[in-house]
C-alpha cells in the first residue's frame, strides 16, 4: 500500500476510513454457525444505553467498496466509548508483567498484525499461530484462526487470562483499572459503572469496528472508475476469478470466514488441529477461517502459522490445490494438478496489491 494512502494522523472518532487476540493460539473460538443470541436491551442489564444524542454516536464512515456495518443492539458506539477502547488496546497493563498490549501483536503500524512469524507473549513465550489482521474484523461472522469466538466482543477477553500471551486475571485487571482515577472516571461516564471485564470487552471491542479499510484501487474500479487498475491487474483480477479465489475469497471483504482444510503445517510432527480445537469434531481437523485478502500486502507472514514469508508462494500454494493430506477440503483438492506461470502468479500478486486501501495508523495515545 502506497504510504501516502494511511492516516496517519491522530485517530478521528467520528469519520475514520477504511480481533483483540492475538494469534498465540487465542484460546478456542465459537463457531460462526452458532452465534451468541443478541441481548434484549429491556431485560439484559449488561445492556448500554442509547447514545443520548446524535452528537454522540461514533459510527465510522464506510469507505468506499464496503457493506453497510452492523452493530451490536447492546454495544451501541459512542465517541467515548471507541476512546476508552482505544486506550485499553495500547495499553501494556492489561498484560500481567506490563510488557503486553493488544497492539504488540495487532500493530496498526504493520497492517494491524505482526512481523513475527508466531506471536510471543509474556516472558518471551512463543506461541503457535500468526496474529491475523484487526482490519475488518468488524465484518467477519467468527473471530480468530479457528473461528472459537463470535464476535468481536467475545473475543476481547480470552487473550488476556492466556497464560502464554497478556497471562493476567480478569479479576486481579479490573481491580488494578478500578485503582488508576482515569480509568474509573471513563468508565462511570461511558457504562455509569466502575471498570468491570464486560466495559473492558465492549470498549475495545468498539474501537476495533472502526478500523476499516476500503477505497482501494479495486474499489474504485467497480464504482466506474476504469483507469484505477492497470493492465496487470486487470488480467490479475480476471484470474482471480477463472482460478475459483473468490470462491473462498469472496468480495467484498474477500473473505467468506467459512473453514477449509489446506494442509498447510499438515506436514509437521503435531499439526495444529485447527477448528477441531472449538468444535470438537475430528472432521474438522486442520481447518482454518478464510483471511481476508484486502491489505494482503502489509500483513504478512502468511497463514496461521506464519509459515511464508513471500505473498507469492503463498498465491502459488493456494492456487495449485494446498498441501496434500487425508483432511484435505474438497475444495482444494479440486485444484490439484493446476499449474501457473510466474507471470500469473505475478498477476495474481498485482491484483493482490489493488485490494489495498486507506487503514487508519493509530499512535499510541497517552494512557491514563
């Protein structure tokens, strides 16, 4: 992505263009198929109230080439709130030792993921998958590799009490939050309650919906543009679509977050069992959720466990069927025995490049 594309500047909370996990392992997620039913604003007393006026919601400017946002009836936006999330996601001391934060692994700076290949937590603990991107997380019907939590929300917590990345207590943080004034007098005024581990998961959990990304050279494309793309990427995009990508990589989001075995680490002495880890199905060993395809280009290493560097052999390997296994998915195994050139790969690469948008790159803000 081009750099003078970012925002770079401070984050706006009320027009932004465009989990926390990290992918240590993240804990098992739910799956997508059994989402946790919505609370009943006049029942659920963990429900937040209505904004009280319209100057106060937060709801981000769709970019350009996005689907309209859904937002939880009982986790409504606010411009404080978002803030308050804003600061919990850079801050270190939601990890037991201080040396952790949910940006160490979802870098604004990086795509909204990490350089490392697996990411390391507390005590310089080494975990066992790559933290996928925060960017339109907002859209994904599952969060995490493994699909083992269902929203946003749900997904806030579990690193956190990991013990091999942030390794604290929900019980001993909040209680650690509730002692540092700023944090209290935030919370009183967005949830009117002291710190409490729902706040924690709310808050960040709003925060993360405004880091979309869109306005590409692909979108512009579609919305009648046609000078946006070249011709590479021209002949890019039309392979993308005879070669089935977008059958998994379904635009918009270039993601159906649906779960295919592919085989990658399915050489390695004790593969990760991927979805097997949230479902409990041995059918659905090795199965990981689909990454979206848009800012491939700043988020690399590739796949759950960061095992490719270069986004071409990545292209390649998915393209040509995966890495044989008895679990493979059908899916790939239909395209098994498919070859391309390096000048389609090429192609496929460019058009890659033509999914990249305007993400905001936030700076740490000051904590309190």
């Amino acid at each position: 992505m081009n750099p003078t594309l970012r925002l770079t500047q401070t984050f706006h909370l009320f027009a932004i263009l465009a989990i926390c996990g990290m992918s240590l392992g993240c804990g098992p997620e739910a799956p997508a198929s059994d989402p946790a039913p919505s609370a009943d604003p006049a029942t659920d007393p963990t429900t937040d109230p209505a904004p009280a006026t319209d100057e106060m919601a937060a709801l981000p400017e769709i970019p350009l080439g996005l689907p309209k946002l859904e937002i939880p009836d009982n986790n409504p936006m606010t411009a404080e709130k978002v803030e308050l999330g804003k600061l919990l996601y850079f801050d270190k001391r939601l990890s037991k030792d201080g040396t952790i934060s949910c940006a160490t692994c979802h870098d604004p700076t990086m795509g909204w993921a990490e350089e490392d290949v697996t990411s390391i937590g507390i005590k310089e603990q080494v975990g066992t998958r790559n933290s996928p991107t925060v960017i339109n997380s907002a859209y994904a019907t599952s969060q995490f590799w493994d699909g083992r939590e269902p929203t946003l929300e749900a997904q806030a917590l579990g690193p956190i009490e990991n013990p091999i990345e942030m390794g604290h207590s929900l019980p001993e943080l909040v209680k650690e939050l509730n002692e540092i004034a700023g944090y209290k007098e935030r919370f009183q005024k967005v949830f009117g309650t002291d710190v409490t581990s729902d706040g924690i998961a709310k808050a960040i959990a709003a925060f993360e919906r405004t880091v979309l990304s869109g306005n590409s050279a692909w979108d512009k494309y579609q919305a009648g543009d046609k000078t946006a793309l070249n011709e590479q990427e021209i002949r890019g995009m039309e392979l993308f679509n005879q070669a089935e990508c977008a059958t998994c990589h379904a635009p918009p989001v270039f993601s159906n977050f649906r779960f295919y075995n592919a085989g990658v680490g399915s050489d390695l002495a004790e593969p990760d069992s991927g979805r097997q880890q949230a479902t409990d199905n041995e059918r659905d060993f090795g199965k990981f959720r689909v990454p979206t395809l848009r800012d491939i280009t700043d988020t690399g290493p590739y796949f759950h466990n960061g095992s490719e560097a270069s986004l071409e052999e990545a292209v390649r390997l998915m393209a040509t069927g995966g890495v044989d296994n008895p679990k493979l998915s059908a899916l790939f195994r239909g395209l098994q025995g498919r070859e391309y050139t390096d000048e389609q790969i090429a192609d496929l690469v460019a058009f890659l490049g033509a999914l990249s948008g305007e993400y905001p790159v936030i700076e740490e803000p000051e904590l309190p």
